[in-house]
C-alpha cells in the first residue's frame, strides 16, 4: 500500500509542479504592493505558465519538483495508506465498519499526511517563490530554512494545514465508505 500510494502520489506531484509553482507565485504577489518591483502579476495560472516559459525556460516552470513530487507522494501515503492501516487495526480489535470507525480513521490519516508533508511544504513554498539563484539547489533550501529558525521552522503552519488537509482527508474517506457500504460490490455467496 505505502509503495502503491507513493508512486500515485510521485506521478501527479511531477504533472502538478508547474501549476503549483503559479500558485505559490500567485499567493507571494499578493504580500507585495501593487508597484513593488518583486511582484510578478500574473493575470491567471495560464499567463504565468506562458510568462515563465518564455522568460525563465522550462526548468523554472519545473522550480521545485523534487518537493512537490515528494511531498505529493507522502501526502498519499498519509491519506491513503495511513487510512487503510488505521481502519485494518480498528477492525482487527473490534471495530464496526461504520461511519465513527471511518470518521476516526480519516482524521488519523489527515494529521498523518499534515505532519508527513510539512516540511516539505515548506521548503516547496520557499524555493519555488525564490528569485533565480537565490538558492544553489535543494540542500542550500534546506540548509537556509534550517538556520532561519532550526528544525520548528518546517513545521511553520501546521495547524493551518491540518484543519485545512484533515477535513478535506475525512470528507473523502466518509463519502468513499458510504458509496462502498450502499452501492458496492456485493459479491454473491457460495452455495455448496
């Protein structure tokens, strides 16, 4: 399960990367006045897709894929194999498949996905939002953080984050087991 969510979560981290970029671009903007020369107005994700190509190459546009790849793929695994952990325990020791067990097991795998990713998060955010060259290359990143705060700076908004991804990880999982519980496969029993 962990090498099955990791690998979904790796593929749509790379496809992801470029969008994300914009975005955290976007949202950096957004601290600056309007005439401040930092700011990069992007009118929309499809301009700043265009303007990076054209300005900075392909690779800019690419800026920070090693976090977003690795981060989408601990994501997945918090969300998706963290829940499949959780709930096989609870129903080993006892627990109904009903909707407290999945309410539970979500909130387990959302957090486990917030604290898995955080870090990274962090360092995505920082190091795509970067002028060029501002940093070397992935271990100056992480160097830099390191020395701005120590190591409670990876975890730098995460309580944010978690009410943000554990709702979000709950929802999902509730709406999943109930699809599953009312108009899932049932298969037929053996007759002898």
């Amino acid at each position: 399960k962990f090498y099955i969510a990791f690998t979904a979560g790796i593929v749509g981290g790379v496809i992801g990367t470029p969008c994300d970029c914009i975005n955290v671009r976007m949202q950096i903007d957004s601290a600056y006045e309007a005439n401040n020369p930092l700011r990069r107005n992007y009118n929309h994700v499809f301009d700043g897709l265009k303007r990076i190509y054209v300005e900075e190459g392909f690779v800019a546009m690419m800026s920070g894929y090693q976090f977003a790849t690795l981060r989408a793929g601990l994501m997945t695994v918090g969300q998706i194999a963290m829940y499949d952990f959780f709930k096989e325990n609870a129903m080993f020791y006892g627990a109904s498949d009903n909707l407290i067990t999945h309410f539970a097991c979500a909130s387990g795998a959302g957090f486990c996905g917030c604290l898995y990713t955080m870090p990274l998060d962090v360092m995505k955010s920082k190091y795509q939002g970067a002028k060029k060259g501002f940093y070397s290359g992935v271990g100056d990143c992480f160097v830099k953080t390191l020395k701005e705060g120590g190591v409670r700076t990876f975890f730098r908004g995460f309580g944010p984050a978690a009410i943000r991804i554990t709702p979000h990880t709950i929802l999902t999982w509730i709406f999943k087991e109930q699809l599953r519980l009312n108009f899932g496969y049932f298969p037929e029993e053996k007759k002898e």
